[in-house]
C-alpha cells in the first residue's frame, strides 16, 4: 500500500512564491525586452538600498522617512481606532444609537480618503495634524462598522441566556457582547491599518519633507525609479508587518475563533 505524501508546510509555498517571482523579475529586467530603467533588477535595487542606507534620500536618513510614515500611520490609527470601535460597539447593541447613526456612516463610508485631502490642509495646513486626522478619519470608518457589524450578529440565545441569568444591560454588554464582537472587530483593524498606511503615501504627497509617500513622489519625478521601487517593497514589507502582528494578536486574545 502506497503512502500518502506529506504534505509541505506553507512556509515552504511562501518561500516557493518568492523565489518564482526573483527568477521572473530578474529575466525580465535582464531580457532586453523593456525599456533601461523600467524594471531595475534585483541586484540594482540591493545596491540603491545599500545607498539609502548610508546616505538616506532629500537630506533626511532613511530611517527618518520610514520613521514619520509609521508615526502618522500608527497615531492617526489609534485615534481611528479608539473612536470607532466603542461607538461601532454601542450602535450595534442599540437600536436607537444605530437608527441615529447607521445613515450618516452610510452616505460617508462611500467617499474617497484623498477626497478630503484638500479639506484636511484647508482646515489643518500642511503639518502634521491635517494628516492624522485624514488617516484617523479611515481607521474610524472602518473600526466602526466592524464592530457594530459584530455587535449586531451576537446570537439571540446568547442575549437570552444572559437575561435568565439576571445580567444588566451594561453587565451583558461587556460579558457577551464585546467578547462576540472580537472576531469582526479584528477583520475592522486589519483592514483599517491597511488603508490607513495606504493613505499616509497619499497624505504626503502634500506639504510633506519626510515620509515614504513623499520620498516615493520626489523620486519619481526626478525619475530616480529604483528609489521608487525601494520605497514601494518598504511600503509592502511593513504592511504586511501590520497584518502578521494583528493576526498574531487575534490568535491570542480570540483564542476561541474556529473552535
């Protein structure tokens, strides 16, 4: 009888996917078939990293420009946060707060973030502030109708088991309600972090002197493209940073998730 095959861990995929991309870009880049300084190639790209790491880009370290995006990102996301996922929590345990509400989220959750960027610097300035705000204004919209979606689909013999228990209102909401919610509220972070670093590059496309978003633009307008493309794969790594740790984090406070 023959045996089954292990089966490979997923890192082994992971690691599979990357190398097949390295060998693709780099016969691309080394074919000919586009045009000097479209695709650098890997190796080109490892050079100007090596380059921006000694001397850094617009006269601020590297360090600097990943250091101001992160801080931007990560402050405007805790404010977003810290606002959003209570207030998704109340609506979605009251029918009142989200009769009240519901409609003023849904005629807003439709717009653009960088539709506002012009209001955010009319009402801000090109500081820092107008671009917190715009990425705390992406990391509520998101934290919060997660976390009323959650709120809203506790199901119904969990509400009732806590009334025949004598639980209060305040009682069953932070008993029942909240622990429920933590899964869909996870899914709010996740995405919110995600466009919330998105955005940072749009934000500092204005008014900015650090950041990768601005590093990226000044880049490619001088037409420096492996700067672009090292900026970029900073962009992707530390994105997928955020999503690891909030998975990481999931996995250990929503223990209970799939079981």
């Amino acid at each position: 009888m023959l045996q089954s095959r292990r089966p490979l861990p997923d890192p082994a995929y992971s690691i599979a996917a990357v190398l097949a991309l390295l060998i693709v870009w780099t016969a691309l880049s080394s074919s000919g078939l586009l045009k000097p300084g479209y695709l650098p190639s890997p190796q080109a790209l490892a050079a100007t990293a090596a380059d921006l790491v000694r001397n850094g880009y617009g006269g601020h370290p590297l360090f600097q420009h990943l250091a101001s995006s992160l801080f931007r990102t990560l402050a405007g996301f805790g404010i977003g946060v810290a606002a959003g996922v209570p207030l998704g929590l109340y609506c979605g345990y009251s029918r009142t707060a989200s009769a009240t509400l519901s409609p003023i989220m849904a005629f807003i959750r439709p717009i653009p973030p960088i539709a506002f960027i012009p209001m955010a610097v009319l009402y801000f300035g090109l500081g820092e502030v107008g671009k917190i705000v715009l990425i705390a204004f992406v990391a509520f919209n998101y934290a919060q109708t997660n976390a009323q979606a959650g709120a809203s689909q506790v199901p119904l013999a969990y509400l009732r088991a806590a009334e025949s228990l004598g639980l209060s209102r305040g009682q069953t909401f932070f008993r029942i309600v909240v622990p429920a919610a933590l899964p869909q509220i996870f899914t709010g972070l996740k995405v919110a972090i995600a466009l919330s670093w998105a955005v940072v590059v749009a934000a500092e496309l204005v008014g900015a002197q650090t950041g990768l978003g601005f590093m990226i633009s000044d880049a490619a307008l001088l037409l420096r493209i492996p700067v672009v493309f090292i900026g970029i794969l900073l962009i992707g790594c530390v994105g997928l940073a955020f999503n690891l740790s909030l998975a990481a984090a999931e996995a250990k406070i929503v223990h209970w998730k799939g079981h």
